[in-house]
C-alpha cells in the first residue's frame, strides 16, 4: 500500500509542480485519474511551510525531535502539558493554582486548576495596546472597521459598567441572539467581565426554538438587533425575540430616533446604547474559580430539548492552545472564522485569537460571496477557518486563484470535507497552504481530532488528536483500530475543556452509559463520530463516515433527528417520519433524507416536499434542507420497537449507488 501511496503522491506533486498555473478543470482531470476515492490523496507536505511552527518551538523548548513524541509526550505528561499551555498564553492568576489536575474516578468531578483564581478576559488584552483587535465589514458596506485592543479593552468594560449600573450581576444569563460583530464580542467579554453567563443562541433559530432556550437556562434578558443584511436579503430579528417573549429585550440598533419604550411597551427593555458608559476606575473584573461557568452554549441532543453545555474558566485555555498549536496562530496574525456568534466557533475565534495576540476579522453577511473573500484579501487573513458547504459555493462561482491572498492556513469544520471541494480550495490558494481539519463539539472546548503543520497533509483527512487530548477507534466488533479500518471514536478523559456537566440533562447518561468494554481503558466517553483510519508513511490518517447516533450535523448546526420528526409529524398527511442524514460518494456535509408514511396515499411528492420543507425551515432553522423524500409503508424496527436507522441510512446509499450506474 505505502509504495502505491508514494507512487501516486509523487506523480500528482511532479504533475502539479509543473501544471500549477493551469484552469482547475485541467487539476482536477489529474487528480481523479491519479487518486481514487478510497486513497490519501496528500497535496501538502511539512517542508512547504513558511515559518516556523508553534509546535516546533514547543519541541525545541521540551528537546522533543519529532511530532509523534510530542504528541505522546503531552497524553502521557498531561498536567505538564497543560501547565506548558498556561504559562505559553500567559494566564492572568489572581491567585495561582495549587495543582494542575486533581484527579478522581469520576471525570466529571477532576479539577483543573486547582484553587486558582481569575478572569479569563484579564489575559486577553496582552498584546500591544495599539494593535487592531477586530477588523469588522458588514455585508453591503464598503467600509471595513478596525478597533484596536485598547479600544476593545475600553468598549469591554464599558459594557461592563453599563450592565451592573442596569442591576445585573455574576451568574445572571443573558442570551446573545444577534450576528457577529464588535458589539457582539465587546458584550460578551463585558458579560464574562463582571461574571454573568452570556448564553449563546444562533439568530437563525425559530422564536419558537429561542423560547424554548430561554426557558431552558432561564434568562434575564435577550440582547439582540433590529435587522441585518444576509445574503442580499433584509433578516428580521427583533420581531422573533418579541414572539418569545423574553423577560427583558436590550436592543443593538443603528436607528437613531429608536427608544426602548417602542420595542414593545415593556419597562425592562434598554437600548445597547444605553449600556455603554465610562466605568470607574475602580472597576475590576470578577474572579472565577477554575470551575466556574463563564459562558453557556447549546448542543444537539438525540431528545427534543438541545442540550445547555457551561463553558468553564478553563475552556478558553483549550480554545486558545488549539489555536496556537493546530492552526498555528501567531502574535500578529490575522484570523477568521465563517462562524455566526450562535455556533461555538465564535467564542473558540475570539480567545483562540485574543489569548494568542493575534487579530480577528469579522464579516457579518453570506460567506458565499466574492465580497468575502475580498475582505480576507483587504484585511490581510492569514489563518482561514471554513465548513464544506461554503467552499462548495466558492467552487460553484467558479472563481479563479485569489491574488494576493495571505493565507497560510485554511481550517475547515462544521461538517464533513468533500475531496474535490477542497481541491479546489488549494487552487484558490496556489497550494500554498494546508487545510486543517478540525473536529470536536460545544461539549469539547474544541478540537479532539485535527491536523498538524508538522505532518502530511491529506485532502478531508485528519493526521493527529489534538495535542493533550486521547481517544481510540472501536470497531463494531469492539476491537480497537490501529492501522486501518472503520470505526466510532471514543475521548480518553481528563482534558481540559471537556464538559462536565449539563445543565438540563443527566450529563454521565450522556456520555458516559452504555460504553463498550474495552481492555486496559476503565473509561471513555462517547462523542458519536465515526473515523475511517489508514496508515502512510507512519502517520494515522483518519476520515469521517458521519455521525454514528441520533444526531445530524446540517449546514454546520447539530440536530437530533427526533427534533426534526416532531415538526414533520405535524403536517396533516404523515402518520410517522424518520430523518436519517447521508454524504456523497465523495464526502462531503451531510444531506437530510426524510422518510415519510403518510396518512393516505399521496400524488404530489413534490408539494408535499415543499410543505415539510416550509415546516422545517420556519419552526427549526432555515437553513435546514430536505434533500431526500422518500415515502414507506413502514419503517424497520428492533424486537423492542426501536427505530433501526442504520439499516434506512444503508437504503439510502444503495438508492443513490443506483441511481449513479443508470
């Protein structure tokens, strides 16, 4: 295998070498007849990497010659790992801790930290005073807005002032349901200042699916806008965050003749602007114990009801180590996510760059667009963060090489890559730089699966855990994948960022039960992803099949299935639905396909598509899509009556097999 693999690595680079300024059609003919669809396709090696990495100065400190013994010096060495990782920031202790990791047989009551005292928000004002924190565009407008740190640092405790002069105070919940913006990051470091819990919401959620979050963490107030611009379209907000009623509204409007009072007659409701005063002198923030909640965010269960997952004062250490050591963000860096602030890699892009010293841009409008990329081009972006399905509009335009582009990293996560997606990609690029895959979850802090700079790069492909985090594949014979197979990932606690607690469900039930038992690890922890693992040249090489449980992963959001096939059975014509998620040949994010048994035998499939879809879209998220209907008489179930969704996800493969050979 490893003599195939060099052979057709070497080839394809000769290939690329010498045909690099080609259209990409002519690539990507190469690429096809070169790689297989089961293959490695490596089109990025460690020796093409401008700089110096992060995690070759780390080794340089530790005297550790390769990445391999890096990686397995900080599992083996994980309390020495992460003290590295606090030091290297540096964390800002009011007091400082006792013990890096107290252990016990429970996962969910280890400490991290112990006995420290701080403010996470304190650390992330180290870099030069004058150095742009943000640069902001807003879709439609030309103009790109640049705060400095000292400036962000001010707005912050502005904000701060504003909130506790308005009576609010550490642990009250304030949910964030607006786009990213200045604003956006300013309030939610000031809410965080003063030890209040901002909790974030997507604006994209339904009023009906804000409320249910509302009531689930029991929030003071929703901080929110009136409108923006998506895509070229007006989005209102405003009227969904009245719908759900929310005890207090605190409205973020450009609308100057705006007052409170007209929002909708309720005296608790503010302006923003009324919340940004000059603090006191005396004003400091509230310092956390290294246990303590400092954010909440919302997670896919397989129920109805999402799951409220704390960030704790130590999970921005794991944003901000991910950051340094897998996207090799560097003091002065320019670094952008296409990540609304309801998703977790908004708070991961605001401490994995400000802990790191770099700068963030942040555009508010449809990723899609070549404006976009001209502002990744204007702003000078050097570490590129992405999902699949935004790449895949990118190819869709057919857009030529980006000149002048100073990207050096490309991540990508969200949802599973597509090959010839990311194919395109590099080209954009010239293949001057890798892609970063990155996995992990709200419940993770970050990444628990990735790649590094110090390794092969494979097109959809992962080549190492995350630095300080463990797992292993089980195959479903309960064997552990060493080499090459198929299997579920199960984490190795302790980590720091890992979630220890949910605040609305039984937090062991979740990730701890039904475990398979496995000799010499006496606990793992489900995350419910499924790996395809090969080995080339010495390095594990692992690629996603998917979600291995209730759970879908659309458009970049996760939603259980049960939560799709209760607004489904709503329409008049099912009797029962069952929602099953699927991928091309090729990979790539995952599709909804929806089996339907109707109530009486239906003529239209295409109406009856389109009305789900209207369900779908207004009750759940609008960026949902039905890409499959398909209806049954009944459906497969186990002796108990449960659901068999594994053997209606293999009848859509084989649908679709079908369907590409006639």
């Amino acid at each position: 295998m490893s003599k195939t693999y060099n052979h057709k690595q070497h080839t394809w680079m000769d290939f690329l070498n010498q045909n690099q300024n080609q259209p990409f059609t002519v690539l990507l003919n190469k690429f096809r007849e070169t790689y297989t669809e089961t293959d490695i396709p490596v089109v990025w090696t460690p020796e093409k990497y401008a700089i110096t990495s992060n995690i070759k100065h780390w080794m340089q400190m530790l005297n550790i010659n390769t990445y391999p013994d890096f990686y397995q010096w900080s599992v083996e060495n994980k309390a020495a790992f992460w003290e590295t990782a606090v030091k290297n920031i540096p964390v800002v202790f009011e007091k400082h801790y006792s013990i890096v990791l107290e252990e016990t047989g429970d996962p969910d009551k280890i400490t991290w930290f112990k006995d420290a005292t701080f403010n996470i928000v304190d650390s992330c004002f180290q870099a030069d005073p004058a150095q742009t924190a943000i640069y902001f565009q807003a879709e439609g407008n030309n103009k790109i807005t640049q705060i400095s740190y000292q400036e962000l640092y001010n707005r912050t405790r502005n904000y701060a002032a504003g909130f506790i002069k308005q009576g609010f105070s550490a642990h009250d919940r304030i949910v964030l349901y607006l786009p990213f913006s200045i604003e956006a990051i300013a309030v939610y470091l000031g809410l965080i200042y003063i030890g209040a819990e901002p909790v974030l919401v997507s604006d994209s959620f339904s009023a009906a699916e804000l409320k249910k979050r509302i009531d689930i963490i029991q929030a003071k107030a929703v901080l929110t806008i009136d409108s923006y611009m998506y895509a070229e379209k007006t989005i209102q907000v405003l009227s969904k965050v009245v719908e759900a009623d929310p005890a207090a509204i605190i409205l973020h409007t450009t609308d100057k003749n705006s007052n409170a009072a007209a929002i909708r007659n309720n005296h608790s409701d503010i302006l923003l602007s009324d919340l940004e005063i000059t603090p006191a002198d005396t004003l400091t923030s509230y310092k956390h114990s290294s246990k303590d909640i400092i954010s909440i965010l919302f997670s896919s269960g397989t129920t109805k009801e999402p799951k409220a997952l704390p960030w704790l004062a130590t999970t921005p250490i794991k944003c901000a180590t991910d950051g340094k050591l897998l996207q090799d963000i560097h003091e002065g860096d320019v670094v952008t996510w296409t990540s609304g602030m309801g998703w977790m890699m908004a708070p991961w892009l605001i401490f994995a760059s400000l802990l790191n010293k770099a700068s963030i841009a942040v555009y508010n409008g449809a990723y899609s667009k070549k404006e976009f990329i001209d502002f990744t081009v204007q702003t000078k972006v050097t570490v590129l963060g992405t999902i699949p399905s935004v790449v895949k509009s990118w190819r869709a335009q057919q857009f030529g090489p980006i000149a002048d582009w100073h990207v050096r990293i490309f991540s990508s996560t969200g949802e599973p890559s597509d090959t010839e997606d990311y194919l395109y990609l590099c080209y954009l690029n010239s293949f001057k730089a890798p892609i970063i895959e990155y996995c992990g979850g709200t419940e993770i802090g970050g990444g628990y699966l990735s790649s590094s700079v110090e390794l092969p790069n494979a097109l959809c492909h992962f080549n190492t855990p995350a630095p300080g985090s463990e797992l292993i594949l089980v195959d479903p014979d309960k064997n552990i994948v060493t080499q090459q197979g198929t299997g579920e990932v199960f984490l190795i606690p302790p980590a720091v960022g890992l979630s220890q607690q949910i605040l609305n469900k039984n937090h062991r039930e979740e990730y701890y039960s039904d475990l398979p038992q496995i000799k010499g690890y006496a606990l793992l922890r489900r995350h419910g992803d499924g790996y395809t693992m090969n080995t080339y040249q010495d390095v594990r090489f692992y690629k996603s099949t998917g979600r291995t449980d209730d759970t879908m992963n659309l458009g970049g959001i996760k939603i259980s299935a049960v939560e799709i096939e209760a607004v489904v059975n709503k329409h008049a014509a099912v009797f029962e639905s069952a929602a099953v998620a699927y991928q091309e040949a090729n990979g790539g994010p995952e599709k909804l396909a929806l089996f339907v048994q109707t109530k009486n035998a239906i003529i239209d499939t295409t109406l009856l598509q389109q009305e789900l879809q209207k369900i779908i879209q207004t009750q759940l998220n609008p960026l949902f899509r039905i890409s499959l209907l398909i209806l049954k008489q009944s459906f497969p179930r186990t002796a108990s009556n449960k659901l068999m969704r594994k053997d209606l996800r293999k009848e859509v493969t084989e649908s679709l097999k079908k369907n590409s050979t006639s």
